[in-house]
C-alpha cells in the first residue's frame, strides 16, 4: 500500500463553460484529493469565471492560448503532492467513484500509473484494452516534470509515455464505462472544424513521436498493463 501518497489533481481547460462545472464537482470534496489546480488557458467563454468563484480551486491563468502541453506542464510546476491526476476538463457522466477507481490501484501499490479507458474512446482502443493516449491519468509527479513546456500543443500523452515507458512502469488500465468525452465536431459546432482539430491533434502527436513509435507505445504499454483485480 502506498502510504504516502498524496495527489494533486491539475486540469487543464480551454472555452469549457459548459462542462467543467461537473467535472469539478467530481473532484473538489474527493477525500483523497489534496488540491486542485485548474490551468485556464486563454479562455474568452467564461471558464476562468466559474472556477473563480469555487474558494477550493486554485486557479492559474494563462493570457494567451498556449495548448494543453503547456497548461499541464504549469499546472505539474504548481502542483504539492506526490502524485499528480491530470482530467480533462470536458468529461460526461464523471463522478466521485470513478475517481477512487483511478487512485485504487496506486494506492494499493498495484501499480506505478493508471490510465483511464472511456465508454466512447475509438473502437480499436476498447478492442485491445489500453487507450494510449487517453488524457485522464494518475501518474508520479516527479515522474513527469521534464520538457513538457516545450511540447506541440497535443503532444503531451505521447511524450509522457515515452518517459514511462523508459521507467518500466507497471500500468493499471481503469474502465470507466460511464464516463465520455465529447466528440470534437459537437463541441465546436460542426464536422468540418471537428475533423481539423482532429488532423492537428494527430499532426501534434507525430511531431512528437513519430508513427512507429506511437505503434510500439502501444504495444509497451500493453505488455506493462496489470491485471485487475
């Protein structure tokens, strides 16, 4: 049992007005939360607004947009504990259980990291037991600290990888079948901007690790999974 565990749970939020509330709710009274951070990253909807008014919050502010990778990578800075839980900041169905879920197989000593794997993450995911990418995970946050400012904007899942990977760590897979991420064309309102921010994602991911190696992330990380109990 990991008895000295103490997590700090940063989310990153770009125009999440909508959502970020629920996902907040999930996480602010969570008993086995220490804090939590949430980097606004140049929002013009209201999202810094909303976490503003929650006193147990903390909330940084970024005046430009700078990407994902650099809100967490500010967000890690910022964060105390021992353990950093990093959430996206637009998650459907999200409660407290889901967070215990996340933590118990670190907490037990189970594992070194867990990831999360979502009702609508692709098919080929689900399929194989492991989204590699996915943005909600437990990790060390010693761990994670290096280099991640300087990532493309989405380049943050693929590069933590490679750095958890190098460590050989033992990676717990957690089934959340009630939880969804939006689908990008619905948040920004249409197909044709959804399937962009898709193509800028991947292109992220790629300059980051190339092809290959994403595919040899994928079958890392597989071999490092534990089985649930």
């Amino acid at each position: 049992m990991h008895t000295d565990l103490t997590i700090s749970c940063v989310i990153p939020a770009y125009n999440e007005a909508p959502r970020i509330a629920r996902v907040l709710a999930a996480v602010m009274c969570h008993p086995q939360i220490a804090e939590v951070i949430v980097v606004d990253d140049g929002s013009h909807d209201g999202t810094a607004d909303i976490v503003a008014g929650l006193p147990s919050v903390r909330l940084i502010r970024q005046a430009t947009n700078s990407g994902k990778s650099a809100a967490v990578a500010r967000g890690i800075a910022a964060a105390s504990g021992t353990h950093v839980m990093l959430l996206d900041s637009d998650l459907q169905g999200l409660s407290g259980v889901h967070i215990s879920q996340l933590i118990a197989p670190v907490h037990d000593g189970r594992a070194d990291m867990s990831i999360s794997l979502r009702r609508n993450a692709p098919v080929v995911w689900r399929a194989i037991g492991l989204d590699y990418i996915s943005g909600e995970r437990l990790v060390p946050r010693e761990w994670v600290l290096d280099d991640l400012d300087t990532l493309p904007h989405f380049g943050l899942e693929v590069h933590m990888n490679r750095m958890l990977i190098a460590r050989h760590a033992r990676i717990a897979v957690v089934e959340w079948p009630d939880v969804a991420s939006p689908y990008k064309h619905t948040k920004l309102g249409g197909w044709v901007r959804g399937l962009r921010a898709d193509a800028a994602m991947l292109r992220d991911m790629f300059r980051t690790v190339p092809l290959h190696e994403a595919g040899l992330q994928i079958l890392s990380m597989r071999r490092l999974r534990v089985r649930p109990e």
